[in-house]
C-alpha cells in the first residue's frame, strides 16, 4: 500500500517530466538536423550556381573534354562528385562515371527543377553509386539560353554519422536528467504522501470507537475528520438515492406509456418496460445504443434534434407498423438534470385512433345507408299528397312499396344492433357438440327453395372423416345461409353452388363456392367491412352487413373466414371453426 501510493504520487511527475525531457530531445535532435541539412542544401546551391557560372562558356563551345577536366578537378577540391547535364538529360561529364555509359537523367527531379530555370535539391539513392545523395542542380545559361545543367552531389554518410552522434549526446542527456528527476519525484512523494498513508493505515487496520487518530490536530487529524464526515454524509446520500431510485424504478416500469432518456449524443441511458415492448427491444439491450437503432425510426430521431436545437418541447405522431401501430412521441429538455439530456415519452394512440376511425365510418356509413330509403319513403310520401291517394291502384302499389322500404329499414337496424352486440361481446354463445352435416343440411335445406327458384343447383360435398365442432348452432346455421344467399344472388340461372366439408390440422373447414360473377381483386380485402358492398349493379337490396356478421361471428367461436375468387369466373368463401378433440 505504502510503496503504491508513493509511485502513484510519483508516477505522472516522472512520465511527465520523461515526456517533456523525449519531446525537448526529439525537438533539438530536429533541429539540428534541419539546420544542418538547410546549411548543407544552401552551400550546395552556391556551389552548384558557382559550378554553372565557370562551364557557362566551355558548354557553349562544345568543348566536352575542358567540362570533364573541370568536373574532375572540381570534385577533387570538394570530395563532391560533379555531373553537367544537356538539355536532353544526356550526361555531358561526370566526376565519378564515363559519361557515355550512363542514364539519361531527364526524369531526375533536380534536373527537372533546374531546366526549367529553378536552382533545386533532392535526396535518393544514386542509380550508379548505390547510396544516399544529396543532389544539388543550377542551371546553366549562355546569352540568355539554357544550355544545361550543373549539378554537384554529397554522400550522406558524413553527416548523417555526426548527427547520430549530436543525438547521442542529447538521449545520453536526457537520460541521466530523467534519472536524477525520479530520485526527486519519489522523495517528494514520499514526503507528501506520509500523512495520506498514515490515514490510510487507520482505515485499512478498522479503528472506529475509541479512535485516537481523530483527535490529532495536525493536518492528519484534520483529514480523519473530515474524512469521517464525509463517509457519514455519503451514507446518507446513498441512503436517499437507493428509496428515490426505488420509487422511480416502480413507476417507470408500471407505466404504459413509453419512456426513454436520451443524451446530447442520441444514446439511450434510460428506457422502461412499456418502451421496449413498443419498439420490440429488451431494455437491457438498448442501453448505450442509438435513438435510431432503438426505435428504428428517423421520424423519432428528427423529434429528438428538433427539441435539443430549439430547447422547447415537441410532439410527434408516426404510424409505425401501417394500419397496426400509431404511436405519439413527446420530447422535452430536462434541463440541468443532465446536461443535454432530452426525455421521450411514447404513447400508442392504435386502438384511440381505430376506436376514432370506426364510430366515423360507422356513422357514415348508417348515415348513408338510411338517406336512401328515406329518400324514396318521403317520394312516395309527396306523390300520395300530391293527388296519388285518389288512384287507388297507384296508391296501393306505392303503399306496398313503402311497406318494403319500412322492412329493409327495420332489416337494417337490426343487423345493426346484432353486428353492435356481437363486437361489443354482449351476445352469450349456446355453445353445444354438433355435426358439421347437421349444421350445411339444416342451411341447405332452408335455402334450397330459393335456389331452385333461381335455377341453381346446391351440391354438397362431405369428406369423412369428419369431428363435432362445438359451436352456437343458430349462429353458424345463419353464416351458412347468409353465405348460400349471397352465392345464390351473385350466380346465373343454371349455375352451380358446391358446399365442402373437411377437417384440416385440427379445424373444419366448410367451403361455399359459386360459378357466379366473382369478385374484382381490388374489393377482396375489403368484402368482410360493415357496409362494403361490390359495385351496385351487383349490390342488390344488402344492407352491406351480412359478411361482416358473419366474419365477427366465426371470430367469436375461434375461427377464421376468407374469401377466394376470380373475376367473371366465380368466387369461394370458407371459414374454418376448431374441431372437437376426440
């Protein structure tokens, strides 16, 4: 403990100091180098012009040997190998190499520099010496023309050695400045660090009652202390924070609305049971993540930005899941509770939203249904004021069609009231065992006349074996017939109805199809809707509410209808109801 402490007090002095000590030495390493490397390039340079400057005139003339005596005797002097260069980037002498045998040296970066009238550098290895050069290049002018190029190049070995050894001297400096300043740094943390590690003991070795180290009053004293009352006052915090943390814990997860903190950053910190179930992700997985992958939603996201960049509270309504989930989303600033910090509370609006939709349709569609009989009613009303009541024939035919008016009204209303109860669930179910063969031929055996009426002929198909379903006999009784009804008004004199019965995975599956009209795709989906009727050449006198008793009604007893069918080629109805396990 003793010897951690220390080196904890010590340890970022000395990386501080070891990183200002690398960092100085680095710095003049650099230094060095660039000064030495600028002198060396500028004295180059001036030798190179110089160079350039005395073959001027010798390139002039074309006289090759005189520009290979003065590289020759220029290199001699300098230790430097000297090259002249044509225009062409063919070497004209050269200090070191026949010049015949070698490169052309127009693709030369100095040369390049320097042919375009730039006095220019570069380092690389040489093509023919096999080491690293400093390359210096002038160019050289005659009368106002550039006739070549001059160019002298250094080995890097010589001043590459001294500043390795200026850079030994600075690490072998600083090394022993970094030695002498850990010494130093752990004495001063070690003096500094006594009375923290006389503490330390008291605490680790559990003195409480009696505790003679709080009675001291030097600084240790004062640090135990102190010490002491902090240690009481964070218990009480804690003690407070665990009950408030409890109460928002119980609150959070018993809300049905949604909850989610979200910093300045868009990552979620906070988010209760009710949020997770609406975006389908278990709280525990959203923590740390993204608004976006949390809620999947950009819409949510931009209510989030919109809020942290304006500062005031937003709202905002997404339909998630089209025709399934409408949730509302609020955003508001906490303000300093954490610094950029945005609350969401998410509401699902799906079953207020369809209660709204539903009770509008549902007028309506009432209102609609109810302003044509009693546009013909009051007709008729207005004929029979007008003089029709002395016809006697006349008015006895139009009393006879008020009479049906007044019963499709009445027909009207209680489908109404029927549909009503069964959605509400206020309809008791007499559910008993019964036969599928006794429930089609009871159906059949009430609409035959009708059929035969229409010239239709009803066949039923049975295909065994077949189990009981234990259903509200009257009730499925009227499905069938409400479906054999349709089937009979929406097929031609001479058609065909084929009723099937079977049992598929645990269900009985009861079919009604027709050699009918059929029905357009676009209508299919929306057949089963309270007042949905085809076109009206094919509408007859329905009321609309038929399919969509009959739909709430096998729904009631745990099954499922639909309907199939190909335009101008027939249609076919079906429903399934549970099977009594045997």
């Amino acid at each position: 403990m003793k010897n951690r402490m220390i080196w904890r007090v010590a340890l970022p002095f000395l990386v501080l100091f070891m990183i200002s000590l690398i960092g100085l030495g680095l710095y003049l390493a650099q230094v060095m180098k660039n000064r030495t490397m600028t002198g060396t390039r500028v004295a180059m340079l001036v030798q190179a012009r110089t160079l350039a400057d005395q073959a001027s005139a010798i390139m002039a003339e074309g006289n090759w040997n005189d520009l290979q005596e003065l590289a020759e005797r220029y290199a001699g002097l300098s230790g430097e190998r000297v090259t002249f260069i044509l225009p062409d980037g063919r070497v004209a002498a050269d200090s070191d190499e026949d010049p015949i045998g070698m490169d052309n040296h127009a693709n030369r970066p100095e040369v390049q520099d320097a042919l375009s009238g730039q006095e220019a550098t570069s380092i690389r290895i040489s093509n023919t010496l096999f080491m690293n050069l400093l390359y210096a290049a002038a160019p050289v002018n005659y009368q106002e023309n550039r006739i070549g190029v001059a160019r002298i190049a250094l080995p890097l070995k010589e001043l590459e050695s001294d500043l390795r050894a200026v850079n030994r001297t600075i690490l072998g400096a600083t090394l022993l400045t970094l030695l002498a300043a850990m010494v130093i740094a752990l004495l001063l943390a070690q003096w500094m660090t006594a009375p923290i590690r006389a503490l330390s003991n008291v605490v680790e070795n559990g003195l409480q009652q009696p505790n003679p180290f709080l009675q001291r009053k030097d600084e240790i004293g004062e640090l135990g202390r102190a010490f002491e009352k902090l240690k009481r006052e964070q218990e009480q915090q804690i003690r407070e924070l665990s009950a408030e943390r409890e109460k928002l814990e119980a609150v959070l997860t018993h809300m049905t609305d949604g909850v989610l903190l979200v910093d300045q950053d868009g990552n979620v910190h906070l988010i209760n049971p009710a949020a997770g179930r609406l975006f389908g992700i278990e709280p525990s997985d959203a923590l740390g993540k993204s608004l976006i992958e949390v809620t999947r939603h950009h819409t949510f996201v931009e209510l989030w930005r919109k809020c942290r960049v304006t500062g005031e509270p937003q709202t905002s309504t997404l339909e998630t899941i089209p025709g399934h989930l409408i949730v509302q989303g609020t955003a508001s600033v906490l303000g300093s509770t954490i610094p950029g910090g945005i609350l969401l509370v998410f509401v699902d609006l799906t079953r207020i939203r369809k209660l709204e939709v539903v009770r509008r349709d549902f007028f309506s569609n009432v209102s609609h249904e109810l302003r044509t009989p009693l546009a013909s009613l009051k007709v008729i009303v207005e004929t029979l004021q007008e003089g029709g009541l002395e016809d006697i024939p006349t008015a006895r035919r139009f009393l006879e069609k008020m009479d049906i008016e007044i019963d499709n009204l009445i027909q009207m209303v209680r489908e109404i009231l029927e549909l009503n109860r069964i959605e509400s669930g206020r309809v008791p179910l007499n559910q008993q065992k019964v036969s599928p063969r006794v429930l089609v031929e009871s159906a059949v055996g009430r609409m035959q006349p009708q059929a035969e009426r229409a010239g239709i002929n009803i066949v039923v198909d049975y295909q065994d074996p077949l189990s009981d379903v234990e259903v509200d006999a009257n009730r499925i009784e009227q499905v069938l017939i409400n479906l054999i009804h349709n089937a009979i008004k929406f097929t031609a004199p001479g058609g065909k109805i084929t009723i099937r019965v079977r049992q598929v995975s645990g269900m009985v599956e009861f079919t009604i199809e027709d050699t009918g009209a059929g029905i357009r795709e676009e209508d299919l989906p929306r057949i089963f809707e309270r007042f949905y009727k085809i076109d009206p050449s094919r509408a007859g006198g329905g009321t609309g509410l038929g399919l969509s008793i009959a739909r709430h009604t096998v729904e009631a007893h745990g099954g499922r209808i639909w309907a199939e069918s190909e335009y101008q080629k027939g249609s076919r109805f079906l429903f399934v109801l549970p099977a009594v396990v045997m």
